[in-house]
C-alpha cells in the first residue's frame, strides 16, 4: 500500500515514505531479526523501484 501511495504521488518525496520506518520498526519490534532483514530487504526494492 505504501509503494502504490508513493508511486501516484511524487515518488520518494511523497509523505507515504515516512511510513516505511514506522514498518521496521514494527518488524523489529515483534518479530525477530530474519523478519526484519527481510522486511528492510523488502522496503530497499520498493525504494530503488520507485526512483
């Protein structure tokens, strides 16, 4: 949802960025460290796909 967001409004200057460290740190906080290498895996794509 947070790719889709950035994705039709200004790419990484968009505001729905700012909800990928709140997502980390979710993952980092209630799950254990394959979860959140992971998750930070995920969001890294997503970023290098939005520029």
């Amino acid at each position: 949802m947070l790719l889709l967001l950035a994705l039709t409004g200004t790419g990484l200057f968009d505001l729905a960025i700012l909800g990928y460290p709140g997502l980390l740190i979710f993952a980092a906080i209630l799950g254990n460290v394959r979860l959140f290498l992971s998750v930070l895996l995920f969001v890294i794509v997503q970023c290098v796909f939005v520029t």
